[in-house]
C-alpha cells in the first residue's frame, strides 16, 4: 500500500517510530537456515539515522529504552525454542496523541519469527496481531494524519490490520539479514525505488488457503488441493479472496509494458508431432516486451509472463507463471526490450490418471493458448496465442514416487459456464519399488567389480583418476568393504577432520579413505550465511522469500558468488542451501527460507544460487528433495501427493535446478513421500533423479533421518535402505570410524540384502563429487585463487 504517495518520506520528516521490534530487527528465522554469528546487527532504525534524511522523535525513543529495562528482549534459546513476537509496549491515546503533537508521520515496526521446528499457527502474535498490537495501530491511526506499517517477517501474516487500522502505507520489510535495516531506510527514504514482487498469494484468511485444512496433521498430510497452489487456485475459483495477487508489488514511479514480435511456431509443432525426442526443443513461442518508465523516479520492472491453457481433459489452473525477467534501472522516460523465447515443457501438464490416454506422461493437450505479459498475475496484456491441432506427448516418464494410499483430490468442473472446484477420487497405486530396485541391480552389478582388493600391493590415490594414471573402476577396485561401509557415513556435527563448528565431513573420514587420497569434503548450514557454531563471524543474507521477491536472477547469482567466496576463505565445500520446498502454506515455520509458492520461480532464484556458488568452486545443497512443506511432525509425516502435483509443483524446482544450474548436491527430507521416507526412496533418489533427469552428483539425508523399505516402519540405522535407493551419505554419524550409530551396512552386505555393487555406486558418486572439488585441491595443494 502506498496511499497519496505517503512514501518516500520528504527529507526533514519528523518520523515516530513505534513498536519494540525497532531495537531487535530479525535478520532472519530460526534453526540452521538462519544461526549465523554476525559482529553487528543494523537495524532499520539504525539505518535510519545514519542517513540523516528524516529526524527521529527522541522523547518516543527513549521511552522505548526505559520501558525495556524491566521488560527484556525474550531470546529464546533457538531452534523452535524461541517466541513468534516480542511482548509490546502498552501506550496509551494520551501518549500517542502527544507524540503526534511533535512529528510529521509515524512508523509501526511489526515483527515475526518462525522457523526450524516451529512452525506459525493460526493465533495472536503469530499469524494475527496481539491486542497489543492491535491497539497500537488504532492509536497511531487516531493521532496521525501520515502512517506506514513496516512488516519485518519473514513469512507473510494476516494483513486484516490494514482493514481496521488503515495504514498509508504498508511495506513488506521480509528479514534482510545483517545489513537489511539499510534496504528499508533507502526505500523509505526514498534513495531507492521499490522493485520487489510477491512471491505468494496474499489471501485475507488463513483458511482460504485450500491447503490448510490437513496442514498441520503429525501422520499424515493429504496435499488434497494438488496442483492447485496459491495463485493456481485463486486465480482459477476463488479471486474474491485475494487482498493481494500473485507478482503485485508497488514502485514510486509507473511503467508501460507492451509485448511486440510475437511469433507462433505451430508449424515447427506440427513438425515434430511425430518425433517426440525433438520436441522439446521447439519453443512454443517468441516475442518481445518493451517497458518504458513513464513516471518521474528511476526505478527496475519485473515483466511476468503467464499461460493460460484450454481446460481439455486434465483441468488446468487459470494462468501459470511461464517466464519473467527484470529491467536494468530504468530512467524517467527510459525503455529496455526484454526477450522472452517460452518452451514448449512450460505450457505441458501431466497426466497421472491416463486421462489423455498417455498414462505418465507431459502433454501439450489441442486448444488455443494465450501468452500474457505483465507486472502480476491480474496485471498483465495478451502478447499472443498458438493454436496446437490435437495432443501432444512431451515427455514419457515413469509412474514413479505414486501415492500408495488411496485419497481424494481436487478436479475442476464446469457449472453453468463457470469453473468450480469438486474432488476426484485418487486409487493407490501397487507398491512397486522393491521390485524396481531387484530388476535394476543385475545392471548396476555389471558396472562394478565385486571382488574385495588385495590387502598388499601399491595404492594409486584419487588424484591418479585425474591425472589418468588409473580408471575410476580400478581406483574402486582398491576400496575394501570396510572402506565402502564407512565412505557412506557423513560425521559431524563439528568433525575435527575439518572446518571447526560446521555441520560435517564426508568422503575421506577414515584413516584407510584418507591413505587412498580421498580428501575430506566440508559442510555446513545454510542458505542465509555459514553456520559456524565455533563462534567465527559470517555474512548473514536476506532470507530466501526476500530474495526471491526480486525476481532477479543475476541480482541472486551475484549476491552467491560472493557467499563462495566465503566458502572457499573456510575452506567448506558445500553451502547446505538453497531451500526450495514450495510455499504451500502461510503457516510453515520454514517459508522464510524457502523462495515461492511458484516452482517455476522455485527453479529459477535456486538456479541463480547454484550458478553464484560454482563460479567460486563451490556449491550448494538443494534442499529439501521433497515434499517437506510443513515443521511440526517432520520426522515422521508421510506426505501423500498425486503424481501430477509432484511432477508440476513438488518436483518441478528441484528439476530446473539439476537440469539448468547442473546442480550437483541434494539433500532428502526428514519425513515420508507416500510412504517412504525420502532418503531411502528409490523411485525419488534412483528413478526420478538420476535416471530421468540424468543427475550425477551426490545425495545426503538430513540429518539423523530415518530411513524404511517399502512397507516398514522406519529406524536411523537402516543404512542399508539408504544405499540401495543411491541416497549417497548418511548424515551424521558421531564417529565414521566407529559403528556407534549401530547403522546395518555390514550387516546387511553379509546377509545379502545389499551388494557390494551398490555400495561401490555410491562411492563413486561421493569420489567424483570430491575430485572436482577445493577438497580435492586442499588435500593436495593445487589451491588456485577465484577469479569471478
């Protein structure tokens, strides 16, 4: 909101700042996504008065800084250990009418925490406003004629404030780290326009939200709404419920937004009708969209480009996100012509139930459909349309990952000319992935040599593999069982084997590994900085949602490279980040690490991480694969989703992460993924990863996950599982030397029930992983600098 230009502040304002959270600004959540020991904290506040642009009431001040005296900032003890909100200070009409006597306009400071294992609920002081609050807000509004709300949260909350108290201006402030008071105050200022888009549906309650009827539940989550997330949904049937759309953000100046040059390419479509390998490199459509500043403030545009697709017999969503892309910063009357090449996968839909008669697979079904292009789902302009003659495979794929427990799911219908929203009955599918896994291995024990290595002789270490001194097969060869048993251990937290305080190490943590030249690769928490719970300092960064919220992707890929460089100054290798699960609820704890309730842009801001963190040889762990959408129950919830919303929201991010970032490291969920928890699922980490989208890198559980085979109950010692689904690590283990966590490995390599060859698969994905990495270049003193 930004009623009668109330922001930017003129230079001079006599500004009251109110609510306590100005002394304590969260520069981020809770839990490992957010423990990042900063020296110094610079709040909004603070920012606000090293710039001098407004004067800042010093008697509201200082009234503040008594009354916290005896009423102390509540820490909390971290990790869902500490509170939503802070107790407010209470203030009476009096007292607010008097400080309005003495300023020009007033700023209320709201501030959330949520995160790691403690998720929001549906009360005051977490998705509501206290009374606290909200008696503050009627006061302020009665006493000043200029009055902004600045929310420092890092999810979004209820925005029913802005009904009752009727602020000027609202800015979502999200956790901008360290150094995020700066942002505000250059926005509020006016030194800096706003450019920044929603990432999520602002809905005007909680329980519009499809999903929040089974968010929550500890057993069992049933993702009953399907694809039908966020905008999906809204835009699609219930467009009264929305305060604010998908991709709506304000600027303090305006900008026209005009496509040009669209141009259809049905006839190379017809062309590969026939030739569905080809197909998916035939982009759908081209075209060009000219945006020109046509206000009077330099400032950037998100150009947002959406589909909207013929109902067929799948049912689809309104519009789906199919693209985006930013300007530069635009001067008053300034344009840039962006270009957009849309592909054919971003206009396909997938077909679970064998609707179309192509059971698993993407399909482009006949109708018209229409590229829109604009500043938010509702905002936007037709740029052009293809007509495509009859249904299109895609992509044929496997049934892999299918809920095995029956339940029901949303379908669109048509009533009276309208769409309304019914439910379909969903079947269970017949468990499958045991029997994948025994048809598969004959194969995976063709690739790889099954004797044990001579005790004598000499060892040619890893390095040799690069030098071409001896093959990979060969260098395997040398690696015994008991090296093999311990290689698929992670040890932490805070291994001595290397950088103090991080989360682990892996690959060379026993003496034997070590002596074959296997270095020791490093880890730590992430995204929004490095964890180092040795007490050393890092650079906290704005939480994921504010990041994405720029909707710029070399903005984010460049915000990374410097993080890599971090990285490589401690010597770590993997950043345990970007989160990308998708924003399904308001309430999970942990949105604030997380990008969107789109996948698309899901993808998209994971790629440009990925991408900043390679340029420096490094890299990051996307996480977590998937389905983890919720905090409370985490260890043990079973998500049942259908096998098209996994494929086109769940999985979605993930695979443009691997398939355009080359993204080289995943980390699994705590929980299940219809019925089997993630890090031994087969079909997630084996079928669908690796074989389907042609992953090579590695995959680690969370860590102290548990781990099932198919129809069993889970424990965190069946290893065993882990390995035959090619989930590469287990994370943590006190002692990889040593089988104090009692995992089942050698137990399980005796009996049988699991090979050697698997084994031996999962080492050479840890080995090709670390011989590409600053590890590898540590251990053997081939260190070069970063050039970016």
């Amino acid at each position: 909101e930004n009623k009668n230009q109330t922001l930017p502040l003129k230079k001079g304002t006599r500004l009251a700042v109110f609510g306590r959270i100005q002394n304590h600004y969260y520069k981020s959540g809770t839990g490992s996504g957010g423990m990042v020991n900063v020296d110094k904290i610079t709040g909004i506040v603070d920012a606000l008065k090293e710039s001098g642009m407004v004067e800042l009431n010093k008697e509201l001040e200082a009234t503040y800084a008594k009354w916290e005296e005896e009423n102390p900032f509540e820490e909390g003890i971290g990790w869902g250990n500490d509170p939503w909100s802070q107790k407010e200070m209470p203030l009476s009409k009096e007292f607010v009418a008097h400080i309005a006597s003495q300023s020009d306009a007033a700023l209320v400071i709201i501030g959330r925490l949520a995160g790691e294992d403690k998720d929001n609920k549906d009360e005051p002081g977490s998705w509501r406003l206290s009374d606290e609050e909200e008696n503050l807000l009627k006061n302020v509004r009665q006493a000043f004629k200029s009055f902004t709300v600045v929310l420092n949260t890092g999810n979004i909350i209820d925005s029913s404030f802005i009904d009752t108290a009727k602020p000027d201006a609202v800015l979502l402030a999200w956790q901008g780290g360290m150094v995020g008071g700066y942002g505000v105050a250059d926005i509020l200022t006016g030194k800096a326009s706003p450019s920044g888009r929603l990432t999520d549906t602002i809905a005007y309650n909680i329980e519009d939200y499809p999903s929040s009827k089974y968010f929550g539940n500890k057993e069992r989550n049933f993702y009953s709404e399907d694809i039908y997330v966020g905008y999906r949904y809204f835009e699609t049937v219930a467009k009264d419920k929305v305060r604010y759309p998908f991709g709506y953000g304000l600027s303090y100046t305006e900008f026209s937004i005009k496509p040009e040059n669209f141009k259809t390419t049905t006839k190379a479509v017809s062309a590969v009708l026939k030739n569905a390998e080809s197909i998916l490199s035939v982009p759908a459509a081209c075209f060009n969209v000219k945006v020109t500043n046509t206000g009077k403030t330099a400032s950037k545009q998100v150009v947002q480009i959406y589909v909207e697709q013929p109902q067929g017999l799948l049912g689809k969503p309104a519009r789906v996100l199919a693209a985006f892309a930013k300007t530069k910063e635009l001067a008053p009357a300034e344009s840039e012509t962006l270009e957009f090449e849309i592909p054919l996968n971003e206009i396909a839909s997938f077909d679970d139930t064998n609707l179309t008669g192509n059971r698993n697979c993407y399909v482009i079904e006949k109708g018209t459909y229409k590229f829109l292009a604009g500043s938010s789902v509702r905002e936007c302009q037709e740029a052009g349309s293809i007509d495509i003659p009859e249904t299109i495979v895609t992509e044929r794929l496997g049934g892999y990952a299918q809920p095995t427990r029956a339940f029901d799911r949303f379908k669109l219908v048509e009533k009276n000319g309208r769409l309304e929203m019914s439910m379909e009955h969903i079947q269970a599918a017949k468990p499958e992935q045991k029997n994948r896994r025994a048809k598969d291995l004959d194969m995976v024990k063709m690739f790889y040599p099954q004797t044990q290595p001579a005790k004598t002789g000499e060892i040619i270490p890893l390095q040799g593999v690069l030098d071409g001194k001896i093959t990979m097969p060969d260098f395997l060869a040398q690696l015994t069982d008991e090296d093999l048993i311990k290689i698929v251990r992670g040890e932490g937290m805070g291994s001595p084997k290397v950088t103090p305080g991080t989360a682990a190490a892996f690959g060379g943590v026993s003496k034997s590994l070590l002596a074959k030249g296997i270095p020791c690769g490093c880890c730590t928490d992430g995204p929004s900085g490095l964890r180092l719970d040795s007490g050393a300092s890092a650079f906290s960064l704005p939480n994921g949602t504010m990041i994405a919220s720029t909707f710029n992707t070399e903005l984010i890929t460049k915000l990374y490279q410097f993080t890599g460089l971090e990285m490589v100054a401690n010597n770590i290798d993997i950043l345990l980040g970007p989160g990308m699960n998708i924003h399904r609820n308001p309430l999970n704890g942990r949105n604030f690490e997380y990008f969107s309730e789109d996948p698309l842009l899901t993808g998209e801001c994971a790629s440009a991480v990925i991408r900043g963190l390679h340029s420096a040889g490094v890299t990051g762990s996307l996480k977590h694969f998937c389905g983890n959408n919720q905090e409370y129950g985490r260890l043990v919830v079973d998500s049942v989703i259908s096998g098209r919303a996994l494929r086109e929201i769940y999985l979605k991010g993930f695979e443009i992460a691997v398939k355009k970032a080359q993204a080289d490291e995943i980390m699994t969920t705590y929980g299940a993924l219809n019925g089997i928890w993630t890090g031994s699922n087969y079909d997630l980490v084996t079928k669908i990863l690796r074989q389907e989208w042609g992953f090579t890198g590695i995959v680690m559980t969370d860590w102290w996950a548990s781990l099932n085979d198919e129809g069993e109950k889970p424990n965190k010692t069946n290893f065993a599982a882990m390995v035959r689904a090619q989930n590469d690590i287990y994370m943590v283990c006190p002692d990889s030397e040593q089988n104090i966590h009692n995992d089942n490995t050698e137990a399980s390599l005796k009996d049988g029930t699991l090979d050697r060859a698997e084994l031996l698969r999962c080492a050479e994905n840890i080995l090709h992983f670390l011989m590409h990495s600053r590890a590898q270049k540590r251990l053997t003193n081939t260190n070069i600098p970063v050039k970016i």
